[in-house]
C-alpha cells in the first residue's frame, strides 16, 4: 500500500507486534521490543555456513562398512530426511505468514534474519548428502513416503492454511486467534518439540565421535533453532501483554491439547523410526525427553506442565553450548571481516 505522508512523530505506544502503526516501512526508532533487536544482533554474531565444516572423515566413516551399523545409517538418513522437509516448513511460515503480519519494525528485522537461518539450514542438509553420496530423491521424498514424518508435517501445515490465506488479516478477535495459534504450533510444536528427538539422534552419533562433521552442523542448526524459539516465546507472551483478551482458558487448554498431541506424535515418531533404540536411547527414553521438554515449552508461556517428567538425556542441555571460537575444527578463520577490514 502506498506510505502516507505526515509530519507525525511515530508513537512507540502505539507499536505492537501485530495490528500496530505504521508498518509500511522499518522504521527502528524509538524501538519498543528490545528483544527482537537483541535476537538480531545475535543471529549476526552466530553467523555461519556449512561448507565451512569438512565432511571428509564422515565420508570415509559412511563409506566404511564396519563403523556404522545399518540401524545407526537408517538414523542418520531419517532424520535428514524429517531435517529437510521441517526447515522448508518453518521457512515458508517464516516468509509467508509472520513476516506479512507482524507490524512490529525490529521484529521484522529478526525475522528476516530468521529466514535466511532456514535457508542455510536447508543448504547444510543438502551439503551432508551430497558430501556423503545419498539418494537425494530417497532422502527429500521422506516425507511423502514415511508416516511417521508425514504424520508430523501435515499437524503443522492443517493448522497454516488460515494465515496463508491471501485473504487473512488480523485485526478481530478470531483472526488474532488464530495468529496466535499458528505461533503455538509453530514454534512451541514445530521448533521446540518436533526437533528434538532428530536433535538427539544427531548428538548421540557425535558423542560416539562417528559423523563429527554432520553433528557439528546440527549443533550449529540447533544453536539457531534455539534462538528462533525463544523469539518465537517472546512473540507469543508479547501478544499476551498488549493483547490479553486473546489469552483465554479456552484457547490456554486448546494451546495445551496442541502441545499433548505434539508430544505423542514426536514420541510415535521415535519409537517408528527407532525401534531397537540407538546409542543406549530408546522409544520410552525418547518419549520422557519430548515429555520434559514440552513441560519447559509449556512454562514458557505461562502454562502449567503436564507430565513432570525428568530429563533422561541431561546431556542434551549441554549440546547448545557452543563457542562459536571453537567453529569448524579449527581450521578456517571463524571470524568475519566487514566494511573498511576488507582488502580489496
């Protein structure tokens, strides 16, 4: 729509995360969700791409017929397989659904930053099976072909076709409704559930010191995932302040119910994939990881936990605590030269 021409001073009051002001073009200042400026600076410092990670030693443990087992190889391609399918889901979320809808200036900043997230992400998975020599077609087909992925994939997409239609717009009661929902389900569902149990796998082959080089990418992507969570929590418990007539005990049980049926389709998804269990994880040790984790999703929000679980994988909380100093084995410069730096 064409910018109107004022004299007016933009209000910060009158910012919010969606249906504010003045949302035709970025305008940072006065900044209202300091938050979303500081998730900014942050995707920019944890920059990195995955040709900067050698996938040699992967390659020759893949091509060796007696370091991987052909459950621990069924693994590695599954989760690829959900990986591939699940970024290309949070992006087209991400592009054609927030960022059209979200009015908050620093918020969109983030989410164009998120968005170019998904794209390496997608870049790194396609980097591991290239490296590695894999069925491109069996690995990006999985979805279509494996029920326990495409049983994950369609619960997110049912709940997308209302915002991504052309004719949406937030604004009533039910449209921001159903904005909110699609927040619940794509972040606290999608990229904080329906990750994880890929995420474990992936770390167990690492803790093995098989597949160092994919691992390290995962743990990298997990690193971003975890900040595309905590944006996606602010946005939610953001909406919740400006807007807290959308927070009713309606919509907080249909929120919960959402969150149960994630936790037993990751759960089903495990034990599908992972029948005998890998690396000393199995189907009921995956089940109380997702349990654990959805309660710490559902905290975040405000809501009260559902299964009291522990963590049985406590190694897991210590996988995002990457230094980015210690990037790519040491052996690529791991800082980034800009502007005047640069030799030309």
């Amino acid at each position: 729509m064409p910018i109107t021409k004022t004299s007016a001073k933009v209000d910060i009051n009158a910012r919010r995360v969606i249906n504010g002001a003045d949302a035709d073009v970025i305008q940072l200042y006065p900044m209202k969700h300091h938050w979303a400026w500081e998730a900014y600076n942050v995707g920019n410092a944890n920059h990195w791409l995955p040709t900067e990670i050698s996938m040699q030693k992967d390659i020759e443990q893949w091509n060796s017929p007696t370091v991987l087992t052909e459950d621990e190889r069924k693994a590695l391609k599954t989760v690829l397989g959900f990986f591939t399918t699940a970024d290309s889901i949070a992006a087209n979320n991400v592009v054609l659904a927030m960022y059209k809808h979200v009015t908050s200036p620093e918020c969109r900043m983030y989410i164009l930053r998120q968005a170019y997230e998904e794209a390496i992400h997608t870049h790194a998975y396609q980097y591991i099976v290239e490296s590695l020599g894999l069925d491109e077609g069996e690995i990006f087909n999985m979805y279509r072909e494996v029920d326990a992925i495409y049983n994950k994939d369609a619960f997110i997409l049912s709940f997308n076709e209302g915002i991504f239609n052309s004719e949406f717009k937030t604004g009533t009661f039910d449209a921001d409704q159903k904005f909110l929902e699609n927040m619940i389900v794509f972040s606290l569902v999608l990229e904080g559930i329906f990750f994880y149990s890929s995420f474990a796998v992936m770390f167990g082959f690492q803790r093995q010191n098989k597949m160092i080089g994919a691992s390290e990418q995962i743990q990298y992507i997990m690193r971003d995932e975890s900040q595309h969570l905590n944006f996606g929590i602010n946005i939610i418990n953001t909406i919740k302040e400006e807007q807290p007539e959308l927070w009713t005990p309606e919509f907080q049980t249909h929120a919960i119910d959402l969150v149960k049926q994630a936790v037993d389709l990751e759960a089903k998804f495990a034990a599908e994939v992972f029948p005998k269990g890998i690396f000393g994880m199995n189907a009921e040790g995956f089940r109380k990881y997702i349990e654990h984790i959805a309660d710490r999703r559902l905290a975040r929000v405000g809501l009260p936990a559902q299964f009291n679980t522990p963590n049985p994988f406590p190694w897991m909380s210590e996988a995002i605590d990457l230094n980015k100093e210690k990037n790519f084995f040491e052996t690529r410069v791991t800082e980034y030269k800009v502007g005047g730096t640069l030799d030309w």
